[in-house]
C-alpha cells in the first residue's frame, strides 16, 4: 500500500458511532399522595384456618390439629376460647405485677431522691447557720473586747483621779510633802546653774515659818525661793539649763495619758 492509499483510507468515514439516543417522551413526576383503602378488620378469636378446613373423616380427638407434626412431635392444635381467655389472664397479671413492681421501685428511688435532696438541704442550711453563728460570735467578742477596753480605760482614769485626790489631801494635810520634793528636783540639775526655786503661794508660807533652807544640804544661798501663783502644788526649778518641772499637777497628767496609752495598746 503507497502513501496515497493510506492517506485515503485515513480520510475515509467509518460507519461505526460510539453511541445514539432519541428522545421518545418525557418523564413527569406526580407529587400528589393517594391514601389506599384498606379494610378494617376487627380480631376475632381463632377458630379455624382456612388452610386446614375440617372435611370430617378425623377423629374428635384430633380436632382443632393444624397440621400433621412429624412422627414423635407434638402437633400445634388451635386453642379454644378459654384457652385464650386463661393465657389474657395471666398475660394480664403478669403485666399488673410488673406494673406494682414499677410503681413500687419508682415510689422506692423517689423516698431515696426525696431523702437525699433532704439530707443536702439539711446540710446546706446547717452549714449556713453556723456561718450566720460564727459571724454573729464573732461580732459579740468584738463588743465585748471594745466594752472590755473601754471599762479598763475608765477603771484607770478613775484610779489615776482617786490617787490624785489622796495626794492633793495629803499635800494639803502634810505641807512637810515640799522637802521631798525640792529634793528631787535639785538632784536633777547636774551641772547646772540653779537660778530658783518656784513653788505655790501656800507653800511659800510653809517654807518661810520653817527655814527650809536649811534642812537642804543642796542650797548653797544662790539662789532663791520664789512664789508663783501658777505653780499649785510641786516645784519649778530654772537652771542654766532650763526648767525642771516638778509640779504634781503636770506629773499626774503625763502618768495618766502614759497609762491610758498602755490600756489602749492592750
């Protein structure tokens, strides 16, 4: 076979397709729904089957056999109606005894919930009330310790003013208290320059009629005993170096604001 040949039989149609169709009609869907009719058919007891109708010839002992069983088997008879109505019975009390049992068992879980949901809600309001009563514990020994430092604060400034007026009685009874005093107060001067020695008007007097002067081995003749209308009771020392405040008054105002400070720190 030459080129050309070959060139046409290439060129040439094949009668072969792969595949054809033609349309013959169109497929429409019905989306509509039609109920069947069915007959309803109330239940009857079984008596017979029309399988196994009764054309006589059996023996009455054989009545109600559907079908002949095997040589050893048992055939299955049909039952009659009290057959039926003993199996409904007892199919019946099974059921209520299954239906007592449910209702025992429901009854059962609902006291074991119902006595859960009490014992947590029991628990809850126990665990509040001690809250509540721990709390309220709490704020009455609060107030008792405030009452508490309170009647200490009062016990101690009326301590500190009872002192105070035994001492004031003592002073006014036995004036001699100014010695002792002035003593005291002399030994705190150190190297100081004393200046004088002031003191109350009252005491002024006890110190002119009895020459204290000279029960101090400390007065050197210096200095002098001055009166001072602000001076009550106690003594004021000027020095060189400044005041030596002995006066009973100021000294029991320091002691009670020390003690009642310590109270308060308590």
């Amino acid at each position: 076979m030459n080129a050309s040949q070959l060139q046409a039989l290439r060129n040439k149609k094949s009668p072969f397709e792969l595949e054809s169709w033609e349309v013959i009609g169109e497929l429409r869907e019905n989306h509509t729904f039609e109920a069947s009719g069915f007959e309803v058919v109330s239940r009857e007891e079984v008596q017979s089957d029309d399988l196994y109708d009764d054309f006589g010839g059996r023996h009455k002992s054989e009545k109600g056999v559907l079908w002949h069983a095997p040589q050893g088997k048992k055939p299955r008879t049909l039952m009659d109606k009290k057959e039926l109505e003993a199996i409904d019975g007892k199919r019946i009390s099974m059921r209520e005894e299954e239906l007592k049992a449910l209702i025992e068992e429901a009854e059962k879980r609902g006291k074991q919930d119902a006595f859960v949901e009490a014992k947590e809600g029991f628990v809850m309001q126990l665990a509040n009330m001690n809250d509540s009563l721990a709390k309220m514990i709490e704020g009455l020994v609060k107030q008792n310790e405030m009452a508490l430092q309170e009647l200490e604060r009062k016990a101690v400034d009326l301590s500190v003013h009872i002192a105070k007026k035994l001492i004031d009685g003592a002073v006014e009874i036995n004036p001699e208290y100014i010695v002792q005093i002035i003593r005291e107060a002399l030994q705190l001067t150190g190297s100081a320059i004393i200046k004088s020695v002031r003191v109350s008007p009252q005491d002024m007097e006890f110190i002119d009629v009895i020459g204290i002067a000279k029960q101090l081995k400390e007065y050197d003749g210096s200095w002098n005993f001055v009166s001072d209308e602000n001076v009550s009771s106690g003594c004021v020392v000027e020095t060189t170096a400044g005041q030596i405040d002995f006066q009973l008054d100021k000294a029991w105002e320091r002691i009670a604001n020390s003690v009642v400070e310590v109270v308060r720190e308590r």
